[in-house]
C-alpha cells in the first residue's frame, strides 16, 4: 500500500466518528443521569484501522480490526479481537498478510462520564505470511472517548510478545511488537 493510498483511508476513518455525532437519542434520561457508556451485562462492538510494528518502530504493517465485547460488571469487559496487517518490506520482493486472533480482559478505569481509560491483558494466535504462527500475549491501554450515550471512539495500544521457543520470559518481552488500532465502537 503507497502514501497517496493510505492518506485517504486515513481521511476516512477520521470521518467516521462524525456519523456518530449525527446520531440522535430519544435515551434522554441516560444523559440527565449521566449513564454514558455500558454497564453490567452490555455488549461492544468495535471496527478500526490497525497497525503492528517491531519494538524499534522500523518495520511496520497496517491492516483492519473488529471486537466483540461483554461487560461482567460495569468495570470488566471480556472481549474476542481479530485483526488483519498487511505489509510491503522494502527489499523482500513480497507483500505479506497477517493476523491475530486473541481474547482480552480489560479494566474500566472510570466508572462514568465520557472519558474512559482502560487497562488490560490479552492473550491469542498470531498466524499469517511473514510472522511465525505462534501463541501470542500482550498488555494494552486505550481510552474510549464517548460522543454519543453509546458510541466511542478508541484508541488502544497493546505491547505483545510471541510464544517462540525461547526458554526466558525476559527474552520474549524483549522481541515483542506494538499493535495499535484506531476506531469506533458502540454499546448494546
């Protein structure tokens, strides 16, 4: 993918939020008292733009992402993620595709308002030409800024390290990835 294709799937994907912006509600007690987001027993779903880079930010791929979230309690969400990279290496001769499929336990920082930061871990399958097929686990932050009761816009940036057949934790951390996504989301 070249500059001049990804600038405007950029453009794109900064626009989104603005149909968020043009829902309207008829949920006017969820503003009065200040119920923005979910609680116990929601449910998420989430679509972005993602990217994936090595620990030292010179080998990057960019791709989509989906999620499907459940709330055990107002603070606790259990999500299933998938994402999709692709990359074009300068100097292989080859594009490749990849993904990641993981499951993610995550921690509301904030029980209300519309800023909420969250914490979490991760763990899943990385797969795909390029990458070697390999368990995977992460941790991550993000923030979903509510603009609508039950729409957000998110930012997550997670740190994962591959299952290989290094023997020492320390040596897996230290060849993780960052994985980031950038998209909208919506309580139901």
């Amino acid at each position: 993918m070249k500059l001049h294709q990804i600038i405007p799937a950029c453009c794109w994907l900064a626009a989104l939020p603005l149909a968020a912006l043009a829902q309207t509600t008829t949920d006017n007690v969820a503003i009065a008292t200040n119920q923005w987001g979910p609680h116990m027993g929601s449910k998420e779903i989430t679509i972005g733009a993602s990217g994936s880079s090595n620990r030292d930010l010179d080998s990057s791929a960019g791709g989509g992402a989906a999620s499907y979230g459940y709330y055990l309690t107002n603070n606790w969400e259990v999500s299933v993620r998938q994402t999709a990279n692709y990359s074009n290496p300068k100097g292989t001769g080859g594009n490749f595709w990849n993904g990641e499929t993981s499951g993610a336990l995550d921690y509301d920082l904030a029980g209300q308002g519309a800023l909420r930061p969250f914490v979490g871990a991760n763990l899943g399958w990385v797969y795909g030409r390029g990458v070697t097929n390999s368990g995977a686990a992460g941790l991550e932050a993000g923030l979903k800024f509510y603009v609508a009761p039950r729409t957000f816009i998110m930012p997550l940036v997670n740190y994962g390290w591959a299952f290989r057949h290094d023997k020492a934790i320390a040596s897996r951390f230290s060849t993780g990835i960052w994985n980031w996504t950038l998209g909208m989301g919506f309580n139901f």
